[in-house]
C-alpha cells in the first residue's frame, strides 16, 4: 500500500472553519494548534456544528507561538488580538472532562452576535484535549477515494472532504483502504501513526463546510452502502488513531504500511 497526503486540516477553534496548512508537526497528542479552543453556551455546554452549524463561515487564524487569534467573519470584518485568560472552565466533551480557561477579549461578543445565541470562547489547558476522543486519538485521515465512492452512492458528482472534519486526505489508495489499516503502523511524512478505530458520522456531516446548513444526506447514503461493514462505530467513514512516533507531515509526503 502505498499513497500521498492530499490535504492538511485543522481547526484552531471547534465548530469554526478548518484551515489547510502546507505541513504541521505531529506530536504525541497530534497537532498543538487544533481544536486549541471551544465554545460553550450560557449553561457551560460544548458547543459544535449541530447547535450552530453557521459558525462554520468565522475563519480562524491562531499563533500559538505569539498566542495571538484572529477571526474573519463573513462580511470581512476580523476581530483579532493577544489572548488573555480568565477563570478556569471545566467541560465534558463526550463523558471526559475537559480543562479550560474562559478567553477574555472581543471573541466571545463577535461569535454571539454571528450567530444570534450567547456563546464563550474557551482555550483548552493541555494541547490534544480538544480532539473528540481524547490526546490519544489526535490523528484521523480518510482516502480522497473513499469520498468518490460516498459521491456515488449519494447521487452527487463530488463530496467535499472538509464534511468530516478529518487531519489528513490520502491519494492514491482504494476506496476505504484505511478500513483495513486498524492495530497498523502507518508511516505518514515523517511520523508514524496507528489506527485504532472508525470515525462513526453524524449529521454536521450533512451540512455544506461553506454555510453550515444541511445540503447532503450524508448518512442515508452511509447507511445505504456502509451500513453493513463490520467497523467500530455507526455509520464509518475515516479512521482515528495515535501518534506513536512523532514528525513533521506535509501535503504530497509519502503514506505507507510499515
């Protein structure tokens, strides 16, 4: 087996829009900049493209290295500067325990006002926290086939990848190859990975990655020609997994069993 890395995407705040960066540095707990910070609602819940899938039009940008964001919104206007902490906030993410602090500065008010409904803005402590299944699952990747092959069953001509939120896109290997590569080393770039488990959809996976509205019964076609693979989660498509040996990972970079 044998493919390349097609894309990069994270996403420095959840539930806003992913960004494509050429390379990033896997680290034990997966990338330091994604899902780096999260909304919770007035009553302290995590918040993410279920309950507010417009979101997804705010554009992020985050140094980490400067501790500095900014956010584009979709009338052009970018509300940016340093990040200050505030009090600590403790969230669950799934049944596990999140630990955070709220975010004192403009980017609380600007997302509320975006999406008519009170939100705050929370960076996590301990980078890695932020992915759904914990620091231990901060790798997922997909086949760029594996979407021709959703395409086709839904009916559509293409299916954009940035649906399903996932780190990395492989060329080059057959539809849901990566099915296959569950207990295996992977070596992607310079790091090596090990798959561990299928990524179970939702319905955000039927919203357009541009609007966040519904556009694409993603999961009625899931349903109609995954329905029965025998995998991890409901509804498969795309893996997750641990870093067991970090490096650096760029667009084109071979992806291979080893």
């Amino acid at each position: 087996m044998g493919g390349s890395v097609s894309w990069i995407s994270i996403a420095p705040v959840k539930a806003l829009a992913l960004v494509h960066p050429g390379e990033v540095e896997l680290e034990p707990f997966g990338v330091r900049e994604n899902r780096r910070f999260y909304l919770v609602d007035a009553e302290g819940r995590m918040v993410n493209g279920k309950v507010a899938g417009p979101l997804v039009q705010v554009v992020p940008d985050y140094d980490e290295r400067l501790s500095r964001l900014a956010l584009r919104f979709p009338d052009g206007a970018v509300v940016e500067g340093d990040v200050d902490l505030g009090e600590a906030a403790t969230t669950d993410f799934f049944g596990r325990s999140v630990a955070g602090r709220l975010v004192i500065g403009p980017w609380s008010g600007a997302l509320s006002e975006h999406a008519g409904r009170q939100f705050r803005l929370v960076r996590i402590d301990r980078p890695g926290d932020g992915a759904d299944r914990g620091s231990g699952a901060g790798v997922s990747l997909v086949a760029t086939s594996s979407l021709e092959a959703l395409a086709q069953a839904a009916g559509v001509e293409r299916v954009d990848g940035r649906r399903f939120r996932m780190l990395f896109g492989v060329d080059g290997v057959p539809a849901h190859a990566e099915d296959g590569w569950l207990g295996r080393r992977v070596r992607i770039g310079e790091a090596v990975i090990v798959p561990h488990g299928n990524v179970g959809r939702c319905v955000v996976t039927k919203q357009d990655p541009d609007t966040g509205l519904p556009d694409l019964d993603t999961l009625g076609a899931l349903a109609g020609y995954r329905g029965d693979v025998e995998t991890t989660e409901r509804l498969p498509f795309g893996v997750w997994g641990e870093v067991v040996e970090p490096g650096r990972v760029r667009v084109g970079d071979r992806v291979e069993l080893e």
